[in-house]
C-alpha cells in the first residue's frame, strides 16, 4: 500500500500476494460448482463454458491486471536503475548527477 510508505512496485506485489488466497479461493468454489453440472446433457455446455470463463478470469485478475497496471503507469522496480543513474565504480557521484560547487 502506497500510503504506508511503499514504492509503487512495492505496492502492486504486496497487494497482488494480499488478495491472492480470496480470489483463488472464491473461484475454485465456483469452478468446482459447476463440474456436477458440466457432466449433464442439457447443461454441460453452458456449465464447461462458465467453467472456462472462470478460470481465465481467475488468472487475468491474477496475473494480468497487476501486470497491466504496472505496465500502463510505467512502474519500474526500484532495484532497476538506469545505468546512467548508476553509481560509478570509483565511488564518485553517479552520472547525471553533479556535485554541488563549493
């Protein structure tokens, strides 16, 4: 959560691990529901369709919307720095960036 003091990136893994279990949860229950279903003439079909839609779902909100999130906001991890922003091997400030004049 941004509001606590996390980065962004930070933020989007934390809450995307919080809400894992609930969601897992509550559609392996729907999905699991419609199985009996799926067996049946009449219906199957409907009930492997809704099996289906329930499962790519799961993963998008998952998987995806995290991801499309991260993507769209252009969210970078904080480890990931741009090489020119990198410090030098000499210990010196890093490029980019100058020392203030004395």
């Amino acid at each position: 959560d941004e509001k606590s003091g996390l980065d962004t990136w930070t933020a989007i893994v934390e809450s995307t691990v919080q809400r894992f279990r609930p969601i897992v949860l509550t559609a392996s229950a729907a999905i699991l529901a419609m199985v009996p279903l799926a067996r049946s003439d009449f219906f199957g079909p409907q009930a492997i369709t809704i099996l289906g839609g329930l499962v790519v779902a799961t993963v998008l909100t998952i998987v995806f919307v995290p991801a499309l999130y991260a993507a769209w906001f252009r969210v970078e991890r904080a480890d990931a720095r741009p090489k020119e922003q990198a410090s030098s091997a000499d210990g010196s400030a890093p490029t980019g960036h100058r020392a203030p004049a004395a």
